[in-house]
C-alpha cells in the first residue's frame, strides 16, 4: 500500500454531488474527491495501522488523504512534537473533529491526557477544540477512581467558567465533552448537568437538530446507565 494506491482508490470512488458540495460550502485550501466519512472509516481500516503512509498522506491537499492518514496512523509511534506539527496544519471542520474523537488514534498515545489539558487552556482555537474532543475520548475510558473523578470535575468547572466567551465550534466541542464526562458517574452527571442546562441546546446548523446535552443526560438510557 503507498500513496498511488490510496489516489486510484479514491479517483475510483469520487462523488460527483460531493465534490460540488466541497466547492460551495468548505473554505478550505484543499481539494476533494467528494467522498464520505464512513466510507473513508471503512477503507482506512482495510489499510489498518501504517505510520510511514500515514506520515507521506498527510503531506497531500487532497482532504481524504488527510483523513486517512489520521485514521491509519499509529499511536505507539505518534510523539507530542508530531501533534503539534499536524494540529498547526488542521483547516477546522471535519479534519480537526476526526483528528481529535470518534476513535481517533491520537486519542489512544500514552500522552493524550497531558495533550488535552495543555490544549484546552491554550488561546487556538483548533487546539481548544481538539483539547475537548480529547477530552471526550478521555472521558469514555472504562476506569474509575476518586481521583479520576477530580480530574473531571476540574474540566466541567473550567467549561462553566469559558462558555459564555466560546465560538460555537468551540461550545460544540465543550458540550461534547460534557455529554462523555456526565455520563461516567451520578456526581460528574449532576455537575455536567448543570453546565449543560446553562448553555442550553447549541444551534451549530441549519440543517442539524441544536446540541442539547442536558437531553442526553438526562434520557433513559444514560439514568439506567448511573442507576438513576
């Protein structure tokens, strides 16, 4: 597998209506082949961990290269100075989203935690928001103890203090983490809950249902979850 291989793969699976919809709606620098996430999640892990492709798709303008070499890159080989190379080189949108959650490999270093507490206190933007989104996968880990449960704590006080000055990207980011935090325990779901009706349901969209976290806390599922 090598760089060649991957661009026939996606001139082959290039989305006509996608590519358009790149053109109108994204500000990027890149190009795009138009093609979707979920595809793209599928063929990266037919790929499966590869850091030396990872590291020469990651070089394209090609936006699904970029994706997939986010997806393909491995964890025990990512360093700290890598990801503060690459999240300088982020354009927003989905690539700082998938750089950052939903399983991504940067999420899974020996260091994530120390990355997210160093770029939710910094003043980028794209940092804040990958901060959080680490946050979230944090969050999601299956370990619990009192001292976790302080770490956690220290964040949602922290999203209170913040919200009322964040982006709304950055709020989107903010409110994901809050759903992962508040669903680990009763304690951190009361705290959580009370940031979350503060902010309220985030509109991020005109063509997406508003972000309503406290919703998400609040449904059956996360109260049979915490034994509520």
């Amino acid at each position: 597998m090598n760089k060649s291989t991957v661009e026939a793969y996606l001139k082959k699976h290039q989305d006509p209506r996608g590519i358009e919809h790149w053109k109108k709606h994204d500000s990027s620098t890149l190009k795009s082949y138009g093609i979707g996430l979920t595809i793209l999640r599928k063929y990266a892990k037919s790929i499966g961990r590869d850091a030396k492709l990872a590291r020469s798709l990651w070089t394209s303008n090609v936006y699904e290269m970029k994706i997939i070499s986010i997806l393909i890159d491995d964890p025990k080989t990512m360093t700290i100075e890598q990801s503060e190379r690459q999240v300088e080189e982020l354009e927003g949108g989905y690539l700082a989203h998938v750089f950052s959650a939903c399983g991504a490999p940067l999420a899974k270093t020996s260091f994530v935690v120390e990355l997210a507490d160093r770029w939710t206190k910094s003043k980028d933007s794209i940092r804040i928001r990958c901060g959080y989104g680490l946050l979230y996968e944090i969050s999601k880990s299956k370990k619990k103890s009192t001292s976790e449960e302080a770490y956690f704590l220290t964040h949602i006080a922290t999203i209170d203090k913040q919200r009322k000055k964040a982006s709304i990207p950055i709020l989107m980011s903010m409110a994901g983490a809050l759903m992962g935090m508040g669903m680990r325990t009763i304690k951190l779901n009361k705290a959580a809950l009370k940031v979350a009706r503060s902010i309220g349901p985030i509109t991020h969209s005109d063509s997406c249902e508003p972000f309503d976290v406290a919703k998400h806390l609040t449904s059956p599922h996360t109260r049979k979850k915490l034994g509520l």
